[in-house]
C-alpha cells in the first residue's frame, strides 16, 4: 500500500470543505452515528473532524485505524470502487455498520477519507428523535416550507407570482414602480442567474426585454 501522501494546496481545500458535510451529517442523522474525516498525509494524526466521537473516544488529532488502512488497502489494490460497506464492531465490541468512502484529490489521487459508523444497538427510540426532534437553529430563525419543482421554469413562475403578489399588496409602492419592486425583488433572489431569465420575466409580466434591463441597470447603477 502507499505509504502518506503529499497534498497541495487544492487538495487541503478540498478536504476542508467536508468539514461542512461532517456537521450536516452530523445533524441530520442524529446521534447514532459516527462520523470521521480523514487526512492521509499524516497517519499519526490523521482525523481532522469528527462528530460523536464520544462512541470511540477519538477526536481531532486522533490517529487513523488498523480497519481504515484496511479498507484504503483493499481499494486501493483491488480497484474496488471508492467505497466500501461493512460490518464491524469497536474496541468495546458494539456492533457497527460501517462505510469507508475515499476522497480523491488533484491527479485523482487518493487524499482522506470519510468514515460513517451506525451503531446498532442505538435504541430506535433515540434515532427516531434524531429525526423528528427539531434541528438546531443557529440563527434562531424559525422553519419554513420548502418547495420543490420539476423544471426551472416552474420555480421561476412561483417566485414571480410571489413576488408580484408581495408588491401589488404593497400600497406604499406606486402603480408605476409596481414592476420595478417586483424585479428588484427577484433580483435578490437570485433569479437572474437562470438561463433565459430575462424573457421569462418579461413574458410573465407582460413588459418588453429592454425594460427589464432597465430596471436591471438601475438596480445596479
């Protein structure tokens, strides 16, 4: 097997940025699960982040295990595909549900991995409120609906009509600002950045191209 590997640059950002996928994980599966991120540049202390580990006792600065390095082995010999299912226990022999997926970097080399334990003797109780308890809301903010479309289209046309809806109960705006507020709304809602977002707007609000990127142009003056 190959012994540490070198990252560059590119590949610590990438790795950096499952960080954020630990803590969602983390969060949305609850506290039966283990997740560990590792950086093979470094076995000795190769996990960067880490949630629940209280299961293992390991945290960040924590060696890699004899398990990971045989899991890294096999794929890397075998050709096995990027990740591996299976099941395990830990060091004080409760059973797990294990997956090693490897994470690739610059040149397609091999630069960590990341590890997701289930513990299996977790009462169902406690996983079912993992995911029917409430997440944490960092900004306090409380949940809202979440609407799913099919195509572009239809998410533009039910931004547009809630936005539209929004301005024409505004009596403060003016009938002839009407669809300026209506664009600068959809604006900051990044509804711009869709392809042919322009002549939808101007279909659905019955005005011309050119006065959408009026009020685009105002917008940005």
């Amino acid at each position: 097997m190959k012994t540490n590997c070198i990252l560059t640059e590119t590949d610590r950002l990438i790795l950096n940025s499952y960080k954020n996928l630990i803590k969602g994980l983390a969060d949305y599966l609850g506290p039966g699960y283990e997740l560990i991120l590792h950086n093979l540049e470094s076995y000795d202390k190769s996990v960067i982040a880490i949630a629940n580990g209280h299961y293992t006792g390991r945290k960040v600065g924590s060696p890699i295990t004899d398990m990971a390095l045989n899991m890294l082995k096999n794929i890397e010999e075998n050709a096995s595909g990027d990740n591996i299912t299976y099941f395990t226990t830990n060091k004080n022999n409760k059973p797990m549900k294990s997956t090693t997926i490897i994470i690739r970097g610059e040149e397609n080399k091999i630069i960590g991995l990341l590890c997701i334990n289930f513990y299996l003797d977790v009462p169902f109780s406690k996983i079912i409120d993992g995911f029917t308890s409430p997440p944490r809301q960092s900004s306090g903010t409380e949940l809202v609906n979440e609407e799913f479309f099919e195509d572009s289209h239809e998410l533009m046309l039910h931004l547009i009509n809630n936005a539209k809806e929004k301005v024409m109960n505004d009596a403060s705006i003016i009938s002839t600002n009407k669809n300026k507020a209506i664009i600068s709304i959809l604006y900051e809602k990044g509804l711009f950045n869709f392809k042919d977002s322009v002549q939808f707007i101007a279909d659905t609000l019955n005005i011309s191209k050119n006065t959408v990127y009026l009020h685009l142009r105002n917008l940005n003056g």
